[in-house]
C-alpha cells in the first residue's frame, strides 16, 4: 500500500510532467470506476498536486482567456486517496495503461493523457474536496504540529492499543504505514505489542534542536556559547531521536531514495530494498496484529501480541514487473499466498503417498466373497406369493371342516 512518502512523490511527479502543459476538455472517468464522475471541462486548464500524509490533491485551474465549458469558470481540487495501488502515470494516448480509471488530456497534437492508474481499485477521489478532517497532521511536513496532536491526546483510546496498531491509526500519524512502522520500532528496538501510552507518555512536547536556546547563568555567556549549546542540543536529538522523531525523519528517508516501488517511471527499486533493516527482511519475525496486518520486528513481541496470530515467512523481494504492476507489496503477498498453496500440495501428496505405503507392505486385500442367499430366504415371485396364500386359506378350510 503506498504509504506517505509514495503519494509526495506521486505530487512531484505530477509538478514535474504538467509543468506548463495545458489541458483542455472534459476529465474522462472509466466505465468499470464506482467513483464520481469529474464534473469539470475547459478549453484551456493547468494542473497542480500537492500531498498531506496519505492524500494527494490535485487543482485543475482554467486559464484565463480560454473558452470555459461546464464547471471549468473556476479551480476545481480533487482529493486522491490511493488505496492499495494507486499512482499517477504520463503517457501518449495511444499508449494509456490498462487500469487508467481517470484521464486528463492535454491540448496539444498528438495528445498525451495525466492518468491515475489504480490495478485493484481500492484507490478513490473526491471531486471538489478537501483534506478530510479525521486525519491528523502530515508526519512529514507538518511535523511539529503532528508532534504536539499526539502528545496532546494521549488520554483517547487509541494508545491503549499496541504501539504498532497505534502507528496506523491516520487520526494522529498520518502518513505512516506498513512498512514504516516496522522500521521505526526496529531503530528504537521496541517491541511492537506494547501498550502505545507506555512509549509515548514520556517523551517532549517539543524537540531538543527546536527549544529556545538559554543563556549560560554564569553572566558571561557569548555568541559561542548559544552555538556550543544549540549545537549539543541537536546532536543529540540526532543521537537519541525518540518515537515521533523517528515518524518525520524515516519518510523523509524515503524520499531521498525514491521509494518502495509506485514511481511509475522507476522499475529498480535495488537502493529501497537495500535501505530497508526490518520490513520483509530475511532472519525478522512476523506477526499479524489484531486488524490482520503483518507487523515486522525483532526479538519479543510485547505483552500485547494476538495469542492465535499466524507468521508468516520473508521471502525474497520481487521486482517490478510490466503493465502497471508496479505494486511491490502487492507481488510479495501472492508469492506469499503461492508458496503457502504449495506447501500444502506438497504435504496432501506425502500423506497420500504414505498412505499408499502403508497399503502396499499389508498387502492387496482379497475380495470379500457375497453371502449366497437360501432359496428359502430369497424373495418370492408374485406367482408364488399367491399360491402360499391359496395354500394357507385351503388349510384353514380344511381344519374348520374336521372340527
């Protein structure tokens, strides 16, 4: 599923393509889409994405002097929310990829074509929407005030849960998912069923680097000193980042490298897979949580952990394969799913095997001889049924007579 640092790359993408294309016509949704349709055409228009955690949203804006058609006087914002594969991709439009499920397409000859491309259609947009109000703050751009809703809100419900099933939860750490929260607590060596409170109560409302710098009491403290100071204050929030820390900086890792597999123009994601420590790791445990996600870790699991919970074993990552299916996690969990099947193959073939076996050293059985029924037991025909019943009544007579 793409996670935060997915759908800001997914925004740049689309500054970077779009940058001075104009688009012109109506926005074209596909017939197998349950989504809305885009109620916006315009001769003329330009489109810009910006992301907030786990949201894309993207400004058709029409440009001025163009011929307007219906709904395309004004800015119109679509809210995309990616689900388990979405990603935008830039193509000629005889080129358009077979799940292309919303289409933008520019004014110039030959056309080429904006898609969002969603392979198992559990992505979403929102036609004029907005940042939906459950989420919380961006854990990558809005950190300081991402830092003070969780920290503000420890007393809700949702930090009684597990710290991993916490980390999920988009209200207070939007942006982060999967594979994230399994490299955060791996960093901190925290183990991923503990109690959420219990990790985050006693961390600070504010980080060390962003506390006001104070003068030495001495009376004598210079320029130098603050540096001295500030700088200690940073090099140790750099030391010994606590978890929200972590929730900033480890995304925005991501980024820098490009990602864990939906830019649609990257098919080597070698340098993503070389980065990850924890998620799908060889020599990890795994746990499915209380939702059914795996959660990745080492060592023990925490007092919380589902007692009936399955692990499933790491495999080796696939890489990216052709047609769009650029989903990494998506081709891990059908090797997953594949090599399970097999497994059980395998096992039913052996106990029937055995079993065979196990025939073969007692013997062949010999056949049960059938039972030859006596004449006097077989079934009468009809015929004779009668005459025993003549018989009988002449009996009888003849008893009433001698009587």
């Amino acid at each position: 599923m793409p996670e935060g640092p997915e759908l800001h790359m997914a925004s740049q993408f689309v500054n970077r393509v779009c940058g001075g294309v104009v688009f012109s016509g109506a926005v074209e949704k596909s017939e197998v889409s349950k989504n809305p349709e885009v109620p916006f055409a315009c001769a003329a228009y330009r489109i810009s994405a910006i992301s907030r955690g786990k949201e894309v949203r993207l400004t058709l804006t029409p440009i001025k002097d163009e011929g307007a058609e219906v709904g395309g006087g004004k800015p119109m914002d679509i809210v995309f929310r990616f689900g388990m594969s979405g990603f935008f991709r830039y193509t000629a439009q005889d080129e358009l990829p077979k799940h292309a499920h919303l289409r933008f397409y520019t004014k110039e000859k030959p056309r080429k074509v904006l898609s969002f491309v969603d392979i198992r259609r559990f992505g979403s947009w929102e036609p004029n929407g907005t940042w939906q109000v459950e989420r919380g703050p961006c854990v990558m751009f809005e950190y300081q005030s991402f830092r003070d809703n969780v920290l503000s809100n420890l007393s809700d419900r949702a930090f009684d849960k597990p710290i991993c099933e916490a980390l999920l939860n988009q209200k207070y750490f939007n942006g982060i998912g999967n594979y994230l929260r399994a490299e955060i607590l791996y960093r901190l060596k925290i183990p991923p069923f503990v109690k959420a409170r219990t990790v985050l109560e006693g961390l600070l409302p504010r980080d060390y680097a962003e506390l006001d710098v104070k003068p030495v009491k001495t009376g004598c403290a210079s320029p130098q000193s603050s540096e001295i100071s500030l700088s200690k204050k940073v090099k140790l929030k750099k030391e010994s980042p606590d978890l929200l820390n972590l929730c900033h900086t480890v995304p925005l890792e991501v980024i820098q490298i490009g990602g864990k597999g939906y830019d649609p123009e990257k098919a080597d994601y070698s340098d993503f897979e070389a980065w990850l420590q924890c998620y799908y790791v060889s020599g990890m445990k795994s746990l499915r949580d209380h939702n059914g996600r795996t959660m990745w870790f080492q060592g023990d699991p925490g007092p919380m952990a589902p007692k009936a919970s399955k692990s499933p074993k790491a495999k080796k990552r696939a890489k990216k394969t052709g047609d769009g299916e650029n989903d990494a996690q998506v081709v891990r969990e059908k090797e997953l799913a594949k090599k399970v099947k097999e497994e059980k193959e395998s096992k039913r073939k052996q106990r029937m095997k055995k079993g065979k076996g196990v025939q073969s050293d007692r013997g062949t059985p010999s056949p049960v001889p059938k039972r030859k029924m006596s004449q006097s037991r077989k079934t009468p025909t009809a015929g004779q049924a009668v005459s025993k019943k003549r018989s009988r009544k002449s009996s009888r007579a003849s008893a009433k007579q001698t009587s």
